[in-house]
C-alpha cells in the first residue's frame, strides 16, 4: 500500500477551530481505512499560528495584510514533510491563491469542497443559507463556489449579519454557551426564509451550533475540509 501523504494544517485562525479540525480528521479517518490502533492513522502535522493577521479586518477595514504570514506558515509545513495542507479558516480563503503561490504542495480549498458535496446530494439543495463571517459574505466565497453549481446561497440582513459576527467574537473569547443562542437564532430565520441546508462557514461555528438547533441539515465546513484532506492523503 502506497505510504500516505502528511496532512498540513495551517490554523491558529482560531486555536480550537484549529483543535476541532484535527479532531474531525481523526473521527472521520475510520470511514476511509481500517483503524485498528495508533499506528493506522494519518500523519498529521499543525502550525497553530495565532500571529496571522485579521482575515476580515485586511479585507473590509484596512487591516494588515495576512498573506506573508499565511504563506510562511504555509512554507514551514511544507519543509516539515506535509503533502497538502489544510486551512481551517473560511475567510483565509480569499487568500487562497496567494497561499497556494507559496508552495508546491496542494492547498485544499473549503468552498468548492463544500459546493462538490452539495451539488452531489440528491436531491440536492436549490439554495442554502450561509453562516460565516461579514469578510466572507462580502467576498462571495461561497456564492461562487455554490452558484456555478446552480446553487443560490441565502446571507442574513446586516443587523443579523452584525449577530453572527458578535457570536464568532464570543466563540474566540471563549464564551461558547453565549454564542449559541444567537446563532441559532439567525440559523432559524435562514430556514424560515426558505433555506434548504445551512453552511456553518465559519470554523469557530461548530464548536457551538448543533443538528437539533435548526430544523434542516447542518454543513459543517471543516467535517467537509477534514473528509478531503482524508481522501487526498490517502490517494498518494
């Protein structure tokens, strides 16, 4: 059997989504292949790099420019032997080429990940609400990715947009029980709205949202992100 790649994960955009990606790539790892003891699962190496700069700030505000740090951080995987990485932040997305520039080893990109998944559903969804930073509703990540699938994407109104942001900002702080309540809150008026699935598009977003806090299925982007550095390791 061919040895498996090293899954890089740039993280640190934050620390426990970091945590909760590398989680998720150990819990999905025994769909894929037989895990039987330690030495059966996937090398794993993680730059948790908190330096980066704001990825929404840079984008909307003027903040400092993220891309030589996400870059260098993206380098130090790859002399450590990564042969892909992961970068568990949907905003550094919008950097993703930059990122990708800076190394010869594939960099895994979460939107048209997540948009490969739901356009392989059947039935498949017609439009989908969107949870996720003001930084990457306003680049139109996701709506890219999704509309050239014929997928319309759903955003919540700026006041409800300014509650997903102050709930992020509570995940990062530490405050999880507090963002629940909020999100859920925006989750619902996505559904009554007439989403058909919502995408947590966030990686702080799943550590506090659950199936049972809205009524249509859930889109974990980071399960999603885990699932393919998965399969791409495993298809060295």
């Amino acid at each position: 059997m061919p040895v498996a790649k090293i899954i890089g994960i740039l993280g640190g955009m934050g620390p426990e989504a970091t945590c909760d990606l590398f989680h998720k790539i150990i819990r999905v790892t025994p769909r894929f292949k037989p895990v039987r003891r330690d030495q059966d699962h996937l090398r794993v190496i993680v730059d948790s790099n908190p330096l980066i700069p704001d990825r929404t700030a840079a984008i909307l505000a003027d903040g400092e420019d993220p891309v030589p740090a996400l870059q260098e951080t993206a380098r130090n995987l790859e002399r450590a032997g990564a042969g892909l990485i992961a970068m568990p932040c949907n905003t550094a997305h919008y950097f993703w080429g930059e990122v990708q520039a800076a190394v010869s080893i594939p960099v895994l990109h979460m939107m048209e990940e997540v948009a490969r998944e739901l356009a392989g559903t059947r039935p498949g969804p017609a439009q989908v609400g969107l949870l996720a930073t003001t930084g990457t509703v306003k680049t139109g990540l996701y709506h890219r990715a999704l509309e050239a699938r014929g997928i319309r994407v759903l955003v919540p109104g700026p006041a409800d947009q300014d509650v997903v942001m102050e709930a992020i900002s509570r995940i990062k702080r530490g405050d999880l029980q507090g963002a629940r309540a909020p999100l859920q809150a925006v989750g619902r008026w996505l559904q009554e709205a007439g989403a058909e699935a919502i995408i947590e598009g966030c990686t702080e977003i799943p550590l506090v949202l659950r199936d049972e806090d809205v009524d249509v299925p859930l889109v974990d982007a980071t399960r999603v992100l885990a699932e393919t550095a998965v399969r791409a390791a495993l298809s060295a």
